[in-house]
C-alpha cells in the first residue's frame, strides 16, 4: 500500500511525510531508533470534527471485520521453566547452578517486575526499544544485588551480637523444621 486515502487530503499528506521521515531515520533491521529521550509530547490539541447522530439507520444488516474475528493472532511467547534456563545456562557456559540459584534468578524478576519505569517501557515501546532501557535496569539490579548481599555480610562478619541473633534464630528455625515429619517439612 503505498498510500492511505480516506478521501481527507490532510491525512494523506501526513501519512507519505511520515512514511519519508520513517526512511530517513531508520537504522536497519535489527536496531530501531529510541527517540523517548529526546521527543516529549508537551501539547495535544483536540478538535471537533463531526456533530450530530451517530445511530445506525438501518436496523438490519450484518457486520463483517475485514482484518477477521478480531482476536488478533495468537502468540506463543515460548516460556520456558526456570530450571530448563538454568539447564541451558549450565551446559552452555559450564556453570553448575541449581535450584537453590534458581531462586536468585526469581527474585531479579520480581524486581523488574515491580519497576514501573520498566512496566512504562514495556507497554510504551516495542521490544528491541525496551531492551535499551532493560538493559541498563538489568547491570543496576545486579550490582545492587552485590551490595546488599555484601553490606550483610559485612554486618555478620563485623558485629558479633548481630551474627549471634541471626544464628539463633535460624538455630531454632532449622532445629524444628529439621526434627518435623517429612509430609511437614516445607521450605521457607
């Protein structure tokens, strides 16, 4: 389709300008240019275009989609358990997580999952726009994720009357979880 009438010569003009500014500005097939940084909508204008009925005037007659029955087409987006990423993270870079990793894993997600800035990307931008401000959440996360980890240990390390509460809580913890009946025994 190389034009788009609908019989208002505005929209046609709009149309092939933005179709020769898209050319101009793309960057190939497998990068797509992020302007969010530097575009930002600051006025919208509405304007009254039509009055009067909108009823039908007829009450008889089918309707008929020309794109289908409107459900769009159903994608598949290939979701894989956690523990076949984890197989495919092991043999192909050689590492030996386990379950117990898996859990790390899980709570990257849920981190990112909670990011409104990254719920905003998603639903603003298409995938490969997204990546750009994943990625930077992604590499933030994890040394995050150092620091806390370590800002803990440090504490465990250095101050003797902390380590000492946390043992003994886990003391009892592990004490009645480990001495409960196997059908009881759930993981915390």
């Amino acid at each position: 389709m190389d034009s788009f009438d609908r019989g208002d010569p505005r929209l046609e003009r709009d149309y092939l300008y933005c179709r020769a500014l898209a050319a101009s500005i793309s960057v190939g097939d497998t990068a797509r240019l992020d302007l969010s940084r530097d575009v930002q909508l600051t006025h919208l204008k509405t304007e009254l275009t039509f009055e009067g009925s909108i009823a039908l005037t007829s009450e008889v007659g089918d309707v008929k989609s020309l794109f289908g029955d409107g459900t769009g087409m159903q994608h598949d987006p290939g979701m894989q358990h956690l523990s076949q990423i984890v197989d495919v993270l092991n043999e192909r870079f050689g590492t030996n997580f386990s379950e117990r990793d898996q859990i790390l894993f899980d709570q990257f997600e849920e981190t990112w999952a909670a990011d409104p800035v990254l719920a905003d990307q998603a639903q603003s931008n298409t995938l490969d726009n997204f990546a750009l401000a994943f990625k930077e959440k992604f590499v933030g996360t994890i040394a995050k994720r150092i620091n806390e980890n370590e800002e803990i240990v440090k504490k465990i390390l250095d101050d003797p009357d902390f380590a000492a509460e946390l043992a003994g809580y886990y003391e009892r913890k592990l004490y009645t979880r480990l001495r409960a009946p196997a059908s009881t025994s759930t993981p915390t």
